[in-house]
C-alpha cells in the first residue's frame, strides 16, 4: 500500500446531479454512456481540475479550479493527461492569464481539435495577504479557439461549468 493518499473532496450530491447530465448529454449524442470507455466519463467530468500555481509577482500561491473541454478532430487524449498539463504550467511561477493562455495553447496545439475552452476560477493569497485584503475574492480567466468562439459552443460550455462542484 502506497503512503500517500489521494484524497479528493466534492459535495456528493451536486457531484452526482453534475454526472447525471454529463450521462445525459452523452446519451443525446447517441453514444453508449455503458460502454467501456464512457463508464466513468461522467464522474470524471463532473469533478474539476483543481490548480496549484505560486504568483511571479508576489511569490505567493494562488489556487482554484481549472475548467477545460475540447471536441475532438480525430485525436482524443487520456482524461488524466490534461490534469497532467494543467500540472505541468501550473507548477512553474505564473501569472493566472498566462497560465490559461498556456493550458490552451498547449491542448489546442498537440491534439488540433475542432475546439477548446479553458476557464480557470482562483483565489489569489497576494489579494487575501496584501493590501487588497479581500477574503473571498475569486479571478476568473478564460480562453476559447475553434468551436468554441461561436457563442452557442461557449454558452453550453459556460452552463456545465456554473454548478458549484465544491
């Protein structure tokens, strides 16, 4: 047995309402939500990335919630691989905006899909420590290529990402 622990923390209820309309859009799209490698697509995709990055500017840590969604143009990658690079850029001093920018690029880059979007929720110690002072204050940036400039691509990915997950 392995000493660490993986420990994830999600309000079940909401998780589970969150997987049921995954499981449903899956359906609608006349895929096979029992097949092997949809089983457990819904979950996964319900639970956001969390993100642990530390500010350039102040050498403070900021931390939050990484959405990212892509549709694919004949390459799909593992689902755990975008935690992964999500990892990778937020490992590396940063600025939330360059960050998104990179995560974005980088997917859109490797896989060419027809779309991709990243949203990324984070709260900042620099504005809850500093001068700003704001406790409970949240940035939000985004990014979106391809399919996912046309507004009715974004909406419905603005629409899955507003439950709160926490």
């Amino acid at each position: 047995m392995s000493p660490y622990q993986n420990l994830e923390e999600y309000n079940i209820n909401i998780t589970n309402e969150v997987k049921e309309r995954f499981s449903k859009i899956i359906d609608e799209i006349g895929e096979d939500v029992s097949r092997e490698g949809l089983i457990k697509t819904p979950e996964r995709a319900a639970k956001a990335i969390e993100l642990y990055s530390l500010c350039e500017h102040h050498m403070l840590p900021f931390f939050g919630k990484a959405h990212i969604a892509y549709i694919p143009n004949g390459h799909i990658v593992g689902l755990s691989k975008i935690p992964r690079v999500v990892d990778v850029f937020a490992r590396r001093l940063q600025v939330q905006e360059r960050l998104t920018h990179d995560i974005l690029e980088s997917i859109n880059n490797t896989l060419k899909p027809k779309g991709v979007a990243v949203v990324i929720e984070a709260s900042h110690m620099c504005m809850m420590m500093r001068g700003v002072q704001k406790q409970n204050s949240v940035t939000t940036t985004s990014g979106f290529r391809g399919q996912f400039e046309k507004i009715e691509t974004r909406n419905e990915f603005l629409k899955l990402i507003s439950s709160d997950l926490s």
